[in-house]
C-alpha cells in the first residue's frame, strides 16, 4: 500500500468517526488525489508516485498537450523516475540510495518495453544533511 493509500484510508476513518466533516473530507481526498503538475507549451508536466514499495519514489512524466487525463492509448512519456535503491549492483558505494532515471529519448508507439538512458546515483547525501 503506497503513502497516499495509507492516507486515503486514514481519511476515511477519520470521517466516519466524526472526526472530519464531509466537506473537510472532499477537499483532504481531492488534495490527495490530484498529481502536482506544470503546464509547459509541449504538454503537462506530471509527477506520480511509484508503487513499488521496495523503491518508494516518483516519476516525472509528460502528458499530450491538452489533456487533463492520461489519454486511452497514449500513455504519458516518461522523462525521470527518482527512488530509493538498494540492491543496485553498480551503486558507488554498495549502499542504499537514490538514483535517478532518465529517459533521455522519447519512446516511439508501440515500440515495447520503455529503457532508460541515463542513469544517476546521488551521492553525498548523508554528508549534506550532517550539522
């Protein structure tokens, strides 16, 4: 179950304990419903959160110009995915991390399984956050 299930159902049982009105409850289920997003003029910058709860992440996905859906047989193109790794083989250091995808060249239609071209570890990370 993904963070925003969980929060779904947490919502959930919040209102039908009393605990939130219905219109407290339609503006929390919309906010977590929704999918931040840019409007750009090659279409609409969309971020969704990855299921896989071994790489809790997000992927960054272009959607056709004028589309406020992904459109039936033409799926989002895929720009980025950044998640949380651990069992990469060639990570720097043999430690869990992120790493971030990128699909450098747009897939074609119908052209089958969508590979990266790009592939980042972000290091330093724990020294960053270090006082």
């Amino acid at each position: 179950m993904t963070a925003k299930e969980k929060a779904i159902e947490v919502a959930k049982s919040l209102r039908s304990a009393g605990g939130l009105s219905q219109e407290e409850f339609d503006t929390l289920l919309a906010g977590l419903m929704s999918e931040p997003r840019a409007v750009t003029p090659l279409g609409t910058l969309v971020v969704k959160e990855a299921t896989d709860p071994e790489h809790p992440g997000f992927y960054i996905d272009l959607r056709k110009p004028g589309c406020d859906s992904e459109p039936e047989g033409m799926p989002d193109a895929p720009l980025a995915m950044v998640e949380f790794c651990q069992d990469e083989g060639d990570s720097p250091d043999g430690e869990p991390n992120l790493i971030t995808r990128v699909w450098g060249v747009a897939p074609q239609k119908d052209s089958g399984a969508v590979e990266y071209t790009d592939r980042i570890f972000h290091q330093g990370l724990s020294k960053y956050f270090e006082g």
